[in-house]
C-alpha cells in the first residue's frame, strides 16, 4: 500500500524524526537495442562491452550533494522535481511518483530509493541510468509518468579486488574479480551509518532546545546489498544471475507532547516501520549477425509492516502488514532487416500475489485533498489476498526512411487481471533529422496502470474503480555543437483521465468511497545546455518551466497539483583542478511547494480537548523561491601503498532553510481562538561530510 494507508503515517513518523535529528538524456530504448547490437560483434566477450560505466552515469556519480548517488543526481536532471520537499519522491513532467515504474537490469524493482534519502545501489555498480520522462516505447508498461532504467554493469574479468568506502552517512564493501576464463562476478553490502547519530532511548530536542515528545526505540536504519555473475557461454550467449535486497527500518515513541499525538491522540505509543525486499534473476542474451534475443525470469519478494500508537489501552495498536510475491517472465526480440530497418517485440508476464493486513482508521482522501492526515473515519480491520497479475506484448518497427527521416510505429496490448481491462496503447515517434547534428523529433503515446491498491481494495477502497490513463505528447530539438558542447529543448503535454475522487457523505454514491471522476494534465518545457567532459571540465545547465493540474469533474473545479513546481533551475560543474584533484558545484533553484493555507482552528471530534486545522482552497498558496548550493572536492591518492579516494562534500553550504510545510502550532493551540501556524523547512542545515574509498 504505497499512498494513504502507508504514506500518511510513515510521512508523520519520518518527518518528526528527522525534523529533530541532528541529520535533519533521454535515449530511446529500442535505439541503444539496436545499436548495442551494431558495435558488440567486434568485442571478444560479450559481457565486457556493459563492465564499464557511461560518461552520463560517471557525471551523476561525481555530482555534489549526492554522496556518490547517481539516482540521486537525477533530481538536477530536467522536468524532475522532488514531490513534497526535498526528501520527496520524483516526480517527473506534473505526474504522481506514483506513476514511474522503476526496472533493474531489465527486470522490475521493490523500490529503489531509501526512505532516508540514498538510493539502494553502490556507486560502483550503476553501468548507465536512462530516465524516460515522456513518450517512451512500448518496451516499457504500467506507468503513466516516467521510466527509471537502470542497468548494473557486468564485472570485470580481473584479479579479485576488494573496495571499502566509509563515510559520514553510509559504509559498504564492494569485491569484483574473475572466476573462470569465462565468467567473473561481483558483490556489494552497504548499510547506512544513522544509527550513529542517535542513541537509543534518547528523548530529541526539538528546534528550540525543548524536549520534543519522541524518544528513540530504533534509530532510523538501512542497508542494502547488490551480487551479479557473469558467464560468457560462447561468442553468442551469456547467462547473469543476479541478486538485489535493500531493508529501511526506524521506530521511536510519541509520548503526550509530541506534535503528532497532540494532532491525533489516536498514534500516542510506540511506533515502528520496516520495509524491504530481496530479488533474484536469471537473463539470457543471445547475439547473431542481425538478431538480439533477451530473456529472463525474475523473483522479487516485497513487504512493508508499519504500527502505530502501541500504547496500554492499545497493546495491538494500529497496524498495516503488506506482502507482495512477484515472478517476472520476460522476453525482447531484436530483429535488424537491414541498417535502416529493425523490428522489436517485447512481452512479460507479472504473476502478482499481494497479501494486505491492516487495523486502521479509514481515510478516505487522495492527492488531491489536503485533510488526509486529520480526516480520519472508522476504525476498520481485514485481512486480503488479491491477484494483480499483469502482461503485455509490444511490438516496434523502427524504419530509417531516408536521411533526413526516421519513423518508429509501436503498439502495446496490456491486460490488468484485477480490473480485467484490456487496453491497445500506440506509441509512435518521427525523427527528423536536419543536418548531421541537428534532430527535430515528435513522440505521441497513450499510457495506462492499475489503481494504487489503497482506493481498489474492498472495504477500503472500491474494486470497481477504472485504470488510471494517460496520454504524451513531445516535440523537441537536439543540436551538438563543436567541442563537446550540445543543448536540447522539448515541449511536452500529458493528459489524464480516471483518477480517483474520494467521495465525501454529501454524494448519492458515497458507498463507493471513490469514483473515476478527476482529470489532470501537466505541459511544459526543458531547456538543457550540456558540455561533455573536453579542456578538463563538463557541466549542464538545465531550465523547466512546467504547469500540473488536477479537475474535480464533479464540482468542476481545478486546482494546482502538489507537485506542481512553475520554474526549476539546475547548474552542474566539474573541473578536473590536477590530475589528483577534482572539484565541482550544483546549483539548485526552484520554484516554492503549493501548500494549502490553514484558516482556521476547529475541536476535534474524536478527542476532547484537542484541536485541528480549519484549511482553505486546496494548494492555493506557494513558499518562497527555495534553492541550495552543493560542492565537492575529490582527491585520488594512495593509504598504507593501496589506492585511495578522498571525498569531501558540504551540502547547503550556506545553510537555506527552504519551507515546504506548515501546520498547527499544537503545544500552543488551546482553544479555537489560538490560530497559531508554524512553518518547517525540508532541507537540513549546512551539512558537511567527508568519505574514504581505498582498493585492495
């Protein structure tokens, strides 16, 4: 359950804890399969032209404020913007996070980003990292926002090495070598360094020095692990198997002056949240003169487990237990006539159990109402299995017609078990290319996924509810310029339909709990100015002017998205200083979050003598221009006769407190009278850190 059983609690226990805390470009798919197939026919082993990581994936990897992060960089990239603040999820073009899909290794993942702000994987692993932000393929289905793909590199056929990074916010092993003539592997264990900055037991401070009302039970935690092995079989066949597990884990206590007991008496008591996930696979590559055969099975257990306000007149307190088995059957042909004329089919099979236990009081709220927190109905409890299998089949038919024009019709069929709905989804693009460095492309598709289980699940939701669709509409120019210079520019417009609308007592229908009746769409356009590394220095200027949008078609009324963000500006530099040294800096300027104004105090009918806020027109106000400024200084080197890396980072070097939430000022609020407000930032102040990488 990834929305309102799950998010509204978890948001209210990590940002208490971390508000206290002294922790406080675009490729198309079926191209790089084509052109992946053109140059490996010259490499002696197949599996050595993925062992090396891209100039793009280096950049992000060395980008500042990310500790390494290359998924983490790509919040600098354009038209994404993190959903809530600065620990939010991506939302990339105005959609939901809700509706990216994220895929490892041509398989899909539990999750990919830690609830405390890294993502699950190594910075030595990540071979490249394609964001699909609109109008992507049809190798690609269940999602209405973006793609995040990523690929692990293949190892190294090498003596066996063993690397060990140690920072201030994380620590791993990573170990790489050869096996046999013919295959090599790797392994790497991370686990983050948190735990450090609390102790157990310990009540934290709140802003001004007073005790907060949270006590640490288990300080906020996560580790995570990544392991491939590669065979080269022959010069036409290599076997992975691959493995993937990441866990986050925190629990403290709400005693009587915590802001969120005090908010809703309900979650006083002990309150602990646990999520993690393993995965295994098997893939297949075959290669021959014009054709490329992928296939794979895949294994991905996923479970989450939050309880809330465990207290003596509760002992069970409120509790959700969700568990997910998925097997993934996959398989991609790529067929090439000729070197102007290829042929692609994709198709996958998603055997989804989900297992849902819960002791909850209802919600029924969306994205698009600001009460999710406070608006709490019955207590109600169940215990669900459902099937959420789904598949699809897409076919691609890329035709270079001449040299000025390219075409790639697609169509994809998906089915949703659940919902037993079909959909027939076009995806087309039309390349034209203007000169040898000049492209003018425009790409069209239609898009569709599943509800979030919350607002389908019987009793809590309504199982009759539609799929969510979507459709893009792109239109862009690329030029490269002389000396590794290039810029881009892209319009975009989505469109979509049958989202959920939370039903409120005032409906004839108010039985359903929801029904399909909002619409959205978000437009805008990327600007990116990129320099690829050439005279010791690389960087990229990017600018996103976006609008997104959300309609109650009941009441006709339209307000902004959460996430809307008008304007966003990032500036990325690295300059190789010597050969030992390397510094940059990332700018990040944006617009302020929307929020909803509070105006007003009102009792709380569930609690005497507690108070809730009255709010206005939803996400009607905007916070201030928020922006930061991150730099790093890299130095190579040798420790005790082995190689060493130095990193030193500051992240928000000048410390800005960019807002992104308000709310009551409950210690304070007595009475309806007492309209007192109190605003939070999302960024922690100036945070310094230094990290050692040495090789063995």
């Amino acid at each position: 359950m990834k929305t309102q059983l799950i998010l509204t609690p978890l948001a209210l226990l990590l940002s208490s804890l971390f508000s206290h805390s002294p922790y406080g470009q675009e490729m198309r798919d079926n191209q790089a399969e084509s052109s992946k197939t053109d140059r490996i026919e010259v490499i002696y082993k197949r599996s050595n032209v993925m062992s090396e990581i891209t100039e793009s994936a280096e950049k992000l990897v060395a980008m500042p404020g990310t500790n390494g992060d290359p998924l983490q960089a790509a919040f600098a990239l354009p038209g994404v913007v993190a959903a809530g603040g600065a620990m939010g999820s991506p939302s990339v073009r105005g959609s939901s996070p809700e509706d990216n899909v994220f895929e490892i290794d041509f398989m899909p993942a539990g999750y990919i980003f830690h609830d405390f702000g890294q993502s699950i994987f190594n910075r030595h692993l990540v071979q490249d990292f394609q964001l699909y932000s609109a109008g992507y393929g049809t190798s690609y289905s269940a999602a209405t926002g973006a793609v995040f793909d990523v690929s692990l590199r293949n190892p190294k056929h090498q003596d066996i090495q063993t690397t060990i990074d140690l920072s201030l916010f994380n620590s791993g092993i990573f170990v790489e070598g050869q096996v046999s003539e013919n295959s090599a592997f790797y392994f790497s264990a991370r686990k983050s360094m948190l735990p450090l900055f609390f102790k157990k037991g310990e009540e934290l401070e709140d802003d001004d020095g007073e005790l907060s009302g949270l006590t640490v039970n288990d300080p906020p935690d996560d580790n995570d692990y990544q392991g491939k092995w590669v065979w080269d079989i022959n010069n036409n066949n290599v076997l992975s198997l691959s493995f993937t597990g990441a866990q986050d884990s925190a629990a403290i206590n709400l005693n009587e002056r915590a802001d969120i007991s005090l908010k809703i008496p309900e979650y006083q008591g002990d309150a602990e949240f646990i999520q993690k996930f393993n995965s295994q696979s098997i893939i297949w590559d075959h290669y021959a003169k014009n054709l490329h055969i992928k296939s794979g099975i895949g294994f991905l257990n996923d479970s989450e487990q939050l309880q809330i306000g465990k207290n003596l007149a509760n002992p069970s307190g409120l509790f959700i237990d969700t568990q997910k088995k998925q097997i993934s059957y996959k398989s991609r042909i790529n067929y090439q006539f000729n070197q102007a004329h290829h042929f692609i089919v994709d198709a996958a099979y998603y055997d989804v159990t989900a297992e849902y236990a819960y002791d909850i009081f209802q919600q029924i709220c969306t994205e698009i109402d600001p009460d999710c927190e406070t608006g709490l109905g019955e207590r109600v409890s169940d215990v669900n299995s459902i099937d959420i299998s789904n598949q699809f089949v897409g076919i691609t038919d890329v035709w270079t017609l001449s040299e000025n024009w390219q075409t790639e019709l697609g169509v994809q069929w998906q089915h949703n078990n659940y919902s037993k709905e079909t959909f027939v989804l076009p995806r087309l693009a039309l390349n034209y290319f203007v000169s040898d460095t000049s492209t003018i492309s425009v790409k069209y598709g239609k898009y569709n996924r599943l509800q979030d289980v919350d607002y389908i699940l019987p009793k809590l939701g309504n199982p009759a509810l539609k799929s969510q669709t979507a459709t893009h509409t792109t239109l862009g120019f690329e030029q490269h310029l002389a000396d590794e210079w290039s810029w881009s520019i892209e319009t975009y417009y989505k469109k979509m339909a049958d989202l959920p609308l939370a039903l409120d007592d005032g409906q004839v229908d108010a039985d359903l709990l929801y029904s399909n009746d909002v619409e959205g769409r978000a437009y805008g356009v990327d600007l990116l100015i990129n320099k690829n590394r050439s005279d010791r220095w690389y960087g990229w200027l990017s600018i996103s002017y976006a609008k997104s949008e959300r309609t109650d078609l009941r009441e006709q009324q339209t307000i902004d998205y959460y996430a809307d963000t008008p304007l966003v500006v990032n500036m990325v530099l690295n300059y190789q200083f010597t050969d030992n040294w390397n510094l940059g800096f990332n700018f990040t300027a944006r617009s302020g979050q929307p929020y909803t104004p509070i105006i007003g105090v009102r009792e709380n009918p569930k609690a005497d003598g507690y108070f809730l806020p009255i709010y206005g027109q939803p996400y009607s106000e905007r916070f201030d221009l928020a922006h930061r400024l991150d730099v790093r200084a890299e130095r190579k080197s040798t420790l005790w006769g082995y190689d060493a890396t130095w990193v030193f980072e500051v992240m928000n070097i000048y410390a800005q407190d960019n807002a992104s939430y308000i709310d009551l000022d409950y210690k304070n609020v007595h009475s309806t009278e007492d309209l007192l407000i109190v605003e939070e930032t999302d960024d922690f102040e100036m945070r310094p850190s230094i990290g050692l990488s040495i090789t063995f």
